[in-house]
C-alpha cells in the first residue's frame, strides 16, 4: 500500500511506539495523553493491550476518543540488535508503527526507543525516498549559529560518497523549511579548505557535490562551524555526532570553568551563573526548536521522529507535537520535490 | 533469469553497487554490504524464491557464490535454471 500521509478529520495521526525508551511504557502513555488534549491529534499506542490499558487507566484515560490502542505483542530490548528487527520481531512495536506509516493509517511514527531500531524499521517497513539510501538526522546549530544547520547528525556512522549529496539535500530542505534561507550554502566538513584535505570517502564527496549543480562551496573546517560561512554542513554521523555532543556540553563547562576562576569573588560568580542559566541553553543543537526533544529521520518516505531514550512525559509530548508539524509542514513532500528536482538535474 | 542474476540483481539494489563488480568471489564486505544490506537482501532473497533461510546458514555465506549456491540448493530443481 501506498503512503497516503493524508490527515483524517484534522487530526495528524501519530503511531506511537509505547514500547521503545527507558521509562516505556509508562512515560511514553503520560506524554501521549498530555499530546492528545490538543485538538489536532490522534494518537496510536502501539505495544501489549492490556499493559497499554493499565497506563491509560493511570492517566484516568480509557481507551478511545483519541488515544487509541493497537496491538504489539512484542518490542525490541535495549540489548537486541537493530537487525531483530526485521528478521526474528517483524511484529514488534516499532515495526507495527511503521507499517501503520506505510498503510496509511496513521500519518507519522514517534519512538524513543533504540535509534538503530526505528531506523532499520523506517528503512525496510516505511521505505526510502527515490535516490536515498539510508536516512539521516538534521539539526540546527541554535543560537550562536542560527543560519546552520549539520547533517548527519547520528543516523549514519559509515558512510559511502554519494550519500553526502542526500545529506546536503536534507540539509538544504531544512534550512529553507524551517530557517527561511532561500538558497542555503552548502559545505563538506573536512580538515582542509583544499579539495585534497579530508580521508577518502570525504575527497569522493567533495568531487560528487561539487558537480552535482548544489549551492556547494567548498569545505570548512571545525573552526568555520559557527562562523556563518556554510548554512548547511554536511558531514558522515560518525564525526556530526561528535561535534555535537561536544557542543551540547560546551554551555556547562564553561559555567564550571568561570564558577572556579571566580570563587574568590562571590558577586561576580553569582552574576556568572545567571548570565550562564539565561545564555547557555544556545548551545543546544535543536531538532526545530530547544523544547523539542530528538529529531526527524530525513529521507525516509514519511514523517519518522526519534526521542531521546531518556525522555520523560513532557518531551513525549513535545516530540509528538514536532512529528505532528512535521506532517503539518509537507517536510516529506518537500524533500521529494528536492530530490525529484536535482534527479532531473535541476538546482535544489 | 537465472538464480544467480536474480540474486545479483538484488544485491545490486541494495547496496547501490554496480552490479557488473558482483562476482562468485564477491565477499559482502567488498561489494560494501553492511549488516542491514545483508538482512535486507536475505529478506528479498526469501520473498521472491519462497524460500526461508535461517540466520544460522545466512552466517556461513563467505561470498556472494555460496549464497548463490545455498539459494539453488533450496529450489525445486525445475526453477534452478
């Protein structure tokens, strides 16, 4: 069956993987239900009836109105390879979520399960976009580099060249859906401005965007991230998701860092630590805000959101509203204009 | 098609790879097939063959020729031309 991705009523359909994270089920059936007091919103919980019953009678929900229940028998541990996922649990709860995506019958998956999981199971029960081969995870630099935005960020450890143009693509796709860059700057991450720096796949990569029509400009190195020369920046998630990990934790080692070289003057440490409490949730790599929590799985040929493994209730919640605006937003459709245009040729 | 095209084929599309480099000879890891490429293309293999290969014979495949091998070995012998 088709991808419909067509919202019933108005109401954005979520498939819900009750299953994946380290507080399932019964973070993941609080944030669902706070989501579901929107009005434009339906929510599958997908995972065993009678635990998803149990959380919902908690939550003083029964199952109906807009929280649905849809049955999983199985879910995938946090020891299990992502490979289980297709051959030994083709029934487990992620995967019955991204079969609903594939038949149409709910307009988006959200799991804070294991990434690898809903990845594998995006891949082979949702299916890729035409000319993409595995998905890849965007996000934008925050505040101190508002224009800019990484890809891959995680979704892809080893990468083969031309999946950094479907990363520039992405990357491209974002910055006009969500930063407004009519035209966005594309740049390969290496550790040379020359063509010649940066190992093997990325010298490849180099030569694939630079002839691929994109609004490419060379590469950057680490110290041109934040400058503003690049809005978007295209890297394998091996080295994206280092990068960012350590610009998460730039903001509170910094405060450390000040808080011990002022302790001898407690006025100024003070004044320190409100300036870092107001300043430093900017260093914050954002999925398309701060308050949202993981981020959408680009290239997959549907809406498609991981959350932190970690997430409590709120960020449930949250996660579900940003796949439910992701619908909202066409950020599928877009993507596959993109794509269609560049595969004739044209100029994402 | 023969079995060994059809499985070529597959291969191919999977892993993006040309499929004029797949030789009998071919080892996954040359043709760039990682593990998800592998699962994908046995789950391809099984559908269109009818065939079910579990994981235990799926791990003994040193190169592409003996998974080829396994395949036609599975098929009614009509089918194996």
């Amino acid at each position: 069956m088709e991808n419909k991705n067509t919202v019933q009523n108005g109401r954005v359909r979520v498939a819900v993987d009750a299953m994946g994270g380290d507080y399932a089920p019964e973070e993941i059936v609080k944030g669902a239900v706070l989501a579901a007091k929107k009005e434009d919103v339906e929510i599958f919980l997908v995972g065993p009836p009678k635990l998803l019953q149990q959380e919902l009678a908690k939550c003083k929900v029964s199952n109906g109105s807009y929280v649905h229940i849809v049955e999983a028998s199985e879910f995938i541990k946090e020891n299990e390879s992502p490979v289980d996922v297709i051959r030994r649990k083709p029934n487990c709860s992620v995967a019955v979520a991204a079969k609903m995506v594939k038949s149409g019958e709910a307009d988006a998956l959200y799991s804070a399960g294991s990434s690898g999981a809903v990845a594998i199971s995006a891949i082979q029960f949702i299916g890729m976009l035409d000319g993409v081969y595995r998905p890849a995870l965007v996000g934008s630099l925050g505040s101190f580099a508002p224009d800019t935005v990484m890809v891959d960020l995680g979704a892809n450890v080893d990468c083969k060249p031309d999946q950094f143009l479907t990363f520039a693509i992405a990357g491209s796709v974002y910055a006009k859906r969500f930063l407004n860059i009519a035209d966005p700057k594309i740049a390969l991450l290496s550790t040379g401005s020359e063509e010649t720096k940066g190992n093997q796949v990325v010298r490849e990569a180099y030569s694939l965007l630079k002839s691929s029509g994109l609004n490419f400009v060379g590469n950057i190195e680490g110290g041109d991230i934040l400058n503003g020369r690049a809005n978007v920046i295209v890297c394998d998630g091996f080295v994206g998701n280092v990068v960012l990990k350590f610009y998460e934790s730039i903001g509170g080692y910094a405060q450390v860092w000040t808080e011990q070289k002022l302790r001898k003057h407690p006025p100024l440490r003070a004044l320190a630590r409100l300036l870092f409490k107001s300043l430093f949730p900017a260093t914050k790599i954002s999925g398309e805000t701060e308050k949202q929590s993981g981020g959408i799985l680009w290239g997959v040929d549907g809406v498609v959101k991981i959350a932190h493994g970690a997430s409590r209730a709120r960020q449930i919640a949250n996660g579900i509203e940003s796949a439910k605006e992701a619908v909202k937003a066409g950020v599928v459709e877009s993507m596959k204009s993109e794509l269609a245009r560049f595969n004739q040729g044209g100029k994402s | 098609m023969n079995v060994e095209e059809q499985i070529k084929d597959i291969l191919a599309r999977i892993t993006r790879v040309d499929k004029s480099i797949i030789t009998r000879q071919s080892t996954f890891k040359e043709i760039k097939a990682d593990s998800l490429d592998v699962v994908q293309a046995l789950v391809a293999v099984e559908e269109t063959f009818g065939i079910e290969i579990p994981d235990e014979d799926a791990q003994k495949f040193q190169n592409f020729g003996d998974f080829v091998s396994y395949v036609e070995s599975r098929l009614p012998q009509k089918e194996k031309v």
